[in-house]
C-alpha cells in the first residue's frame, strides 16, 4: 500500500500571493507587523521560494525582527537549505558553536533519534563540549547542565519532533530538509561523522556507565587558574549501565535494552569499528540471544545486511552471510523458541569453524552460555549448511480432526 504512487500527494509551492496571504495571515494572528522595507525583503524572499516549509522559516525569522533593527540584520535567504543554516548559525552564536554544533550533530547521526537523558548523557561524555563549558570552572560532578539544552531546544521551537522509537520517546528532526542541512553543516568531514557515531557507540556498549570513571585533560586556563598539577584527571559521568537485559529483583527478566538493539550496530558500522561489531553483536551469542526474544527475525538479519553493505572484506562478508543464512533457515524455529539458538547455530554452522574465525568465536560462545538457555546441544553437524539451494524452512501447521 505505501509503495503505490496514489497513495502520496506532492507538497507544491504555495505561489508568491498565496505565501504573503499566509505570513500575514499569522503576522496578525501574532500581533505583529513589519516596515514596509521589511515587506519588501519578506515579498522578494517568497518570490524566489514559496514551499510551506521556507514560508514557515521565514515567517519565524521575521518574528524576530523590530521595527529598529538595521538593515544589515533583516536578511532572508532564498532556499530552504539556506534558511534553515541560518537559524543554525544564529543559534551557535548565541548558545556556543560547540555545545550546539555537537548537540545537534548526535541528534543527526542518531538512527531513530535521541531521548533527553540519552543526549545529556552524550554530551556529558563529550570533553571538546565540556572542555568550552567549564573554561573558567571546575565542576563538582562533570555533567553537561540541563538546562544548556533546554535553552538550545526552546530556540528551535517545532522543528525538532518528539516520537516514539524503541518504546522510548525521542526527539528527530520533524523534516527531512533539517536532516540533510545539518548533515551538510556538521558532517561535512567524514572524521567529525565518525567521531559522532564512534561515540554513540560508546555510550550504547556501556563502557563508561555504571560508575566507571572517564579520564580528560584539564584545559591550560583550568591549569593556570586552579594551580593544578596533573594534566589529566578522572570523573564519573553519571551515565547509565546499558544491559541487554535488565532483570527484576527476584532475577526475572524485566525488559529487553530496545534501543541499544537498535542504535548500537547502526553506530559501529558507520565508525568502522568493525571488530566490535563482530565481538559485541553480530558474532556475540548472548546479543543474538536477546535480539531473537525482544524483536523479529527481521530486524536481526537486516544489522547483517547492514553491514555487509557496508564492509569491503570478502571474508568478513562471507562469514556474516553465513550466520545470517543460517538465522533464516531456523527462522520457523527460533521465531517461537529463540532458546533454540545455540542448536542452531552449531547444528548449521559447525563445517565453517576451521576457515572462518569469528564463527569459531560465535560457535565457542554457543558452547560456552548457549547451556544456560538449552542444554541439548550438538556435537556434530546435524542440520542444513547455510550457502546451499536451501534458504528457508517454512513451518506448516497441520489441523488434524477425528
């Protein structure tokens, strides 16, 4: 149904009379008015772009302008993109280019958005944003203030949506053009988009969570102005542990971590930290596990296509190809028995151990925890190899009456 071109209608430019209608429209509505070499500026704007979405960008400029402001400060852009890089800049001006650059650089790296504490959390991880915030000071517990992004997110009224994503509720950019926009603005180098995912990453492994301290570098003004020694120190970010699984008291599962499910492979493979994608997801028994019993097949197979897509090793490739074959051919299996994983995956996948390293690694994990789940597991190849005419196994459920 999505896929049918009947089922979109295209979002055409309003046209320069109807775009003026609408910006005067809420100017009264906001009890405001402008010069009439403002309207000017407004009329010549429209006149090279009347899509809702520049009207609505403009309409949000202008509201800021006064009577008295000089000419060199009422300037309007003449496409979206332009538009929506100016409000980026006015905001770095007045909130600090790095806490806003960084800000909105993990919301747009980000899969499926960011929560709240998840982004206070990044930046709280983050030294450059910390290093600029506390210049002149030495903080008690070295967090990001609350309060810094709260003043960044009002300046940003309606273009950064909340939504629901992994049973959380994130914020995303609420259009498509702010996304490309600060992909253009802030990823412009490939190492600065690296350094954003890497430390994405970082966050969903848990490295730094539960109490363990970070190590950072004074600054020199923090090293002249305290008389300190030491050119590094240590401090506890105050971040969350990031299970697979959180468990009630009395040991019984809880929840299931969805979003580290779902953002942490996604971060690996655009850092290029491709052996801890290996070691921590995709050859990692315990991560299959908990994947297979809090989502569909589905969504664990396609972190395979994902980074198959993405990775240049053939071997890699081929390793990856054959674990995710073999998922697909327990598919009818491990969709109502994820417990049956370590079967599976030995049963298929145990002719490929002497040429393929991390599925001897996968394979050895099998061994090792697959037990805690089911204890019958195989000792010798006993089921269909993955990379033959065989690529699903359907389940039929046959009624019988008497």
């Amino acid at each position: 149904m999505v896929d049918k071109d009947e089922n979109f209608i295209e979002v055409r430019a309003l046209g320069e009379d109807l775009a003026m209608q609408v910006i005067k429209m809420w100017m009264r509505t906001s009890c405001r008015d402008l010069t009439n070499y403002q309207w000017r500026l407004v009329s010549n704007a429209i006149d090279k772009c009347s899509l809702p979405i520049f009207v609505k960008l403009v309409f949000a400029e202008i509201c800021r302008w006064r009577s008295y402001t000089k000419s060199a400060d009422t300037h309007l852009a003449n496409t979206v993109m332009d538009s929506i890089m100016m409000l980026f800049e006015r905001i770095e001006k007045q909130h600090g280019r790095i806490l806003v650059f960084h800000a909105l650089a993990y919301i747009t790296a980000a899969k499926s958005g960011l929560s709240e504490s998840e982004l206070e959390d990044l930046i709280s991880l983050d030294d450059k944003v910390l290093d600029d915030v506390y210049q002149y000071h030495l903080p008690p517990v070295r967090r990001i203030p609350p309060l810094l992004w709260t003043r960044i997110r009002n300046d940003l009224p309606n273009y950064l949506s909340e939504r629901e994503a992994d049973g959380v509720s994130v914020m995303n950019w609420y259009h498509r053009q702010f996304r490309d926009s600060a992909k253009e603005r802030y990823f412009k180098n490939m190492n600065m988009a690296t350094y954003f995912h890497s430390m994405i990453a970082d966050y969903f492994l848990g490295i730094w969570g539960g109490g363990v301290p970070k190590p950072f570098k004074y600054t020199e003004i923090q090293r002249h102005r305290f008389n300190l020694t030491d050119k590094e120190g240590v401090a506890d970010r105050k971040v969350p542990m990031q299970p697979l699984v959180f468990y009630s008291k009395d040991g019984k599962v809880s929840r299931y971590n969805l979003r580290k499910f779902g953002e942490l492979p996604f971060h690996l493979v655009r850092s290029r930290r491709f052996k801890d994608l290996y070691e921590n997801v995709l050859f990692n028994y315990e991560w299959l596990h908990a994947k297979l019993s809090s989502c569909p097949l589905q969504a664990v197979l396609s972190d395979y296509e994902d980074a198959c897509s993405n990775i240049d090793d053939k071997d890699s490739r081929r390793e990856l190809m054959l674990v995710a074959d073999a998922l697909r051919l327990g598919g009818a299996v491990l969709g109502q028995h994820p417990n049956m994983l370590a079967p599976q995956l030995i049963g298929r996948l145990l002719p490929e151990v002497a040429t393929n390293p991390n599925i001897k690694m996968l394979l050895n994990d099998c061994d090792v925890k697959g037990p805690n789940q089911c204890a019958l597991l195989p000792v010798y190849h006993c089921l269909h190899t993955p990379g033959g005419p065989l690529k699903v196994l359907l389940k039929i459920n046959v009624v019988t009456t008497h």
